[in-house]
C-alpha cells in the first residue's frame, strides 16, 4: 500500500466527446489519475454509459452526460450538473471533432460550416461555460485537441484544418489571458490514431502516410491520452499555450 495519493485525486474533469475513441481513452487515463470524470456525448449514451460504468467499477467516479458541444444551453447544463454534483471543474478537456472531407473545389458550405462548429465553436462554448468555477478556484487545466492537419495541413480537408488551426491560435491567446487566473491552455496535435474517425480516409492515403511516419505504424487512442493526462496534472503548471504533436515523428519543424 502506498500513502501517497494519486495526482488528480479530489479533482473533476469534463471530458467532450467521451464516449469512444480518443475522448473514451482521455476519460479512462484522467480517472486513473484520480479524476471524477464527466463523460460528454452527443449520440451515444451507450457508449459513455459503458465508459462511466467501467470507471465506477474499478472504484472512480463518473458521470456520463449528453450535450451537444455546440450548443451554450446544453453546455451550460452540463456544466451546473457537474458543479451540482462534486462543486468543482478543474480539468476541460475538448475532444469532440468531426471530419467532413472533400476536395476545397467540391466542398460545400454545410460541410464548411458545420466542421468550423464543431471542431472550433465548440471550444469557445465550453471554455465559457467552465470559466466562472476555474476563476473562481483559481485554478484550471484546459486542454485541446487539436490535430496534425491544423498544424501542416492536409489535402481535402480545409474544413478540418482551418478548424484546428484556429483552435491552435485560441489555445495561445487563452493561455495568454487566462494564465494570471492560475488556469493553463494547452493542445494536443494528433496524427492518424485508430478511431472510427479515420475509417472514411481512403485506403491509398492511409498507406502514403503510413510509409512517411518513422515509428511505421498509427497511434493508439492511448498514446494520446498519456500525452493529455500529462498536460492536465497540476505538475505541468509551466508549460502553457503549448501544442504537443503526438504523431510518430510524421511531421518534424
Ligand atoms: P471519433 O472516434 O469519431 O469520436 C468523436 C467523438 O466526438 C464522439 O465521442 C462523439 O460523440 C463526439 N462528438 C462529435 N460531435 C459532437 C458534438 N456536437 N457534441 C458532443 N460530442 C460530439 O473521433 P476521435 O478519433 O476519437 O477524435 C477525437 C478528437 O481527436 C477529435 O477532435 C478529432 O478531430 C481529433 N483527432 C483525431 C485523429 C484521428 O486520427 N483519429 C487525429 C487528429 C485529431 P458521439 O459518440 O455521441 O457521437
């Protein structure tokens, strides 16, 4: 037996979209860190279900919670249910994303807009919605992901890239403004992980990027769920505004 604790232990995070992938991972790694943890879906109840029910019997505590990302009232629900329940948010994870691929001359306007929404918007929203408890605590670690194609871009997806790029850019000004209220904004850049999301890339893309990644293989939804758990511990207290690529060396500065 050890007598010291965990690291996230008394601490309470939101995780978007935890109900599979890579949000499913970040919920599992944050409660093995100690974290009570608000498992978002939009959709699957039954995803977030088996996630929180998961935690619970291995003796953490978790909640799952649908609300749409990108809708204030819904977040703003979600947010007072959790306040409601353990009085605190220490630790925003914003993983909910979408792809909507085509080719920049064949997109269209819903696919445009819908994909800077979510993958975008939905930070603003959620950021908003915790900002008042983490002021009021002194205290906060935001984290978002991001992805490779915000930082090098990606050919079919301008939507995609453009949204995270932006999500980079709010990460820097975030981290600028709300340092002096203790709370740090960082991101995480993905490159291909096995989810569901990379089942609509075609096969011949897959194997291009496959042979330019020096590790030769994809990332797991865990190896960037390490990379998040890492920027949300109190110990990470000056590291801000950073975005950490996770993608096996694909893309070096
Ligand atoms: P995924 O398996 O497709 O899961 C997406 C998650 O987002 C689901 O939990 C989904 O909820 C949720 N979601 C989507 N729209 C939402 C909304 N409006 N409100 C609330 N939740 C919503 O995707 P993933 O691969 O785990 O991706 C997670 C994040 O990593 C995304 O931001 C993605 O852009 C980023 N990323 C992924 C990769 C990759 O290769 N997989 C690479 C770079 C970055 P439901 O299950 O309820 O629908």
């Amino acid at each position: 037996m050890t007598l010291l604790g965990l690291p996230l232990d008394g601490q309470v995070a939101v995780v978007t979209g935890g109900s599979r992938g890579i949000g499913r991972a970040i919920a599992l790694a944050l409660s093995e860190a100690g974290a009570r943890v608000v498992v978002n879906y939009q959709h699957n109840k039954t995803g977030a279900a088996e996630v929180s029910g998961l935690i619970n019997g291995r003796g953490g505590r978790a909640m799952p919670y649908g609300a749409d990302v990108c809708v204030p009232a819904d977040v703003g629900t979600m947010i007072a249910a959790t306040l409601q329940r353990w009085q605190r948010v220490d630790i925003l994870i914003n993983n909910a994303g979408v792809t909507r691929d085509a080719p920049f001359a064949r997109m269209r306007d819903d696919q445009w807009h819908s994909v800077l929404e979510i993958d975008l918007t939905s930070a603003f929203v959620c950021v908003q919605a915790v900002l008042p408890a983490m002021q009021q605590q002194g205290y906060g670690r935001i984290v978002n992901v991001a992805s490779l194609a915000g930082v090098a871009g990606n050919v079919g997806q301008v939507n995609y890239a453009a949204a995270k790029a932006g999500l980079i850019a709010l990460t820097k000004d975030l981290a600028r403004e709300l340092a002096p209220s203790g709370i740090t904004v960082n991101a995480v850049a993905p490159g291909y992980i096995e989810t569901d999301m990379i089942g609509v890339v075609p096969r011949r893309h897959l194997a291009w990027a496959l042979q330019a990644i020096p590790v030769g293989r994809f990332g797991s939804p865990e190896e960037v769920a390490s990379a998040v758990r890492f920027l949300a511990l109190p110990e990470a207290s000056y590291i801000n505004g950073h975005t950490l690529v996770v993608d096996g060396g694909w893309v070096m500065p």
